[in-house]
C-alpha cells in the first residue's frame, strides 16, 4: 500500500484585496454562465461548476484573511 504525503499549495503571487475582489467577480461572473450553459445542454464538461465554485470559496476565503489582517494590522 502506497502511501500519498499531502503537500500544502504555494501561493504564486501576493494579490491585494481589491485584486481578490476583482477576481471574485470575474469568477462568479463564469459560474452563471457555465450555470446557464449547463441548462442549455452546451457545457462540454460539468465538472467546470465544481472547480468554479471551489475557487469561488478559496477567494473569499483569501479575502476573509486578507481583511483580518489589515484589521489587526491597525
């Protein structure tokens, strides 16, 4: 039996909170219309809805943080 060690992601880049909230839009802007397309029967790939969502929730929750952070900072 192999066994896997779970490895934590990096992050690439620093982003600021107004960046993270422009990317949040951006992304909850895709899932409505995957979400449409999905309805309409052209949406290739369904698993587009699940990976958009959990990027939706890794974004508000980098903005959670980032807002506890400047909170603490003052």
């Amino acid at each position: 039996m192999a066994t896997t060690k779970k490895t934590t992601k990096k992050a690439e880049e620093v982003k600021t909170l107004e960046q993270l909230r422009e990317e949040l839009v951006a992304k909850r802007t895709d899932l409505i219309e995957a979400r449409r397309g999905h309805a309409a029967g052209e949406l290739a790939n369904p698993r587009v809805l699940t990976s958009t969502k959990k990027e939706i929730a890794r974004l508000l929750t980098a903005i959670r943080a980032a807002e506890i952070a400047e909170k603490e900072s003052k």
